[in-house]
C-alpha cells in the first residue's frame, strides 16, 4: 500500500497561482502514475492531471495551459503548480497513486482545500 501526504493549498485570489505538492511512501514500482483529483461542493470527482513515472502527462481541458504537473520519482513526489486560477478552480484537491504494471489498487491523499476568491 501507498501512502500519500499533500501539502499546499489556501485561499488565493483569482488569477494567482499556487502550487500542491504529494510525497509518496511504501511500495512504489512499475509503471505507475501521480495525480491530482478535485471535488467542487455539489460536484463529483474530477480528474485535474496525472503524470506517469515515464514523465507522461494528462490534463482535463478546463486546466490545461494554466496547471503543470512535474515528478520527481528519486523523492516520489509531484507538484502540481496551479496559475491563473479562477473561481471555479475551488475544491478539495485529492493526490492520488495508481499503479499501472503490475496492477495494483489505487491510493489516495486526504484532500486539500483550495479556494479560489473572485
């Protein structure tokens, strides 16, 4: 099993920016993936971005251009730095961990708030 710490996020204005950091511990092999989920209040769980231990990256269409994931697999953690954020970037911020080969069950952060004020 892996456990994931976040850190990062707050309250920021809109247009600033913001990074989220996830450090990663236990049983990390394989080909793999990091990422970053968000659930707005009354909204179900989205995917923001994800890179792969290879350094390939996803995007949902409503960040791309204004987030970056990055990976360090020597610290097993990644970033994800957030610019130009609107309101409607406000939610909780879930890391995740899935491994890919071999399969394996997916691990979870315990979610950051980031709140975006217009």
């Amino acid at each position: 099993q892996v456990q994931l710490v976040e850190s990062g996020g707050g309250l920021v204005q809109a247009g600033g920016s913001l990074p989220l950091s996830c450090a990663a511990s236990g049983s990390i092999d394989g080909f793999n993936t990091m990422g970053w989920f968000r659930r707005a209040p009354g909204s179900q769980r989205e995917l923001v971005a994800f890179v792969s231990s290879t350094g390939g990256t996803n995007y949902a269409d409503s960040v791309k251009g204004r987030f970056t994931i990055s990976r360090d697999n020597a610290k097993n953690t990644a970033v994800l730095q957030m610019s130009s954020l609107k309101p409607e970037d406000t939610a909780l911020y879930y890391c995740n961990y899935r491994p890919i080969s071999p399969p394996g069950p997916a691990s979870w952060g315990q979610g950051t708030q980031v709140t975006v004020s217009s």
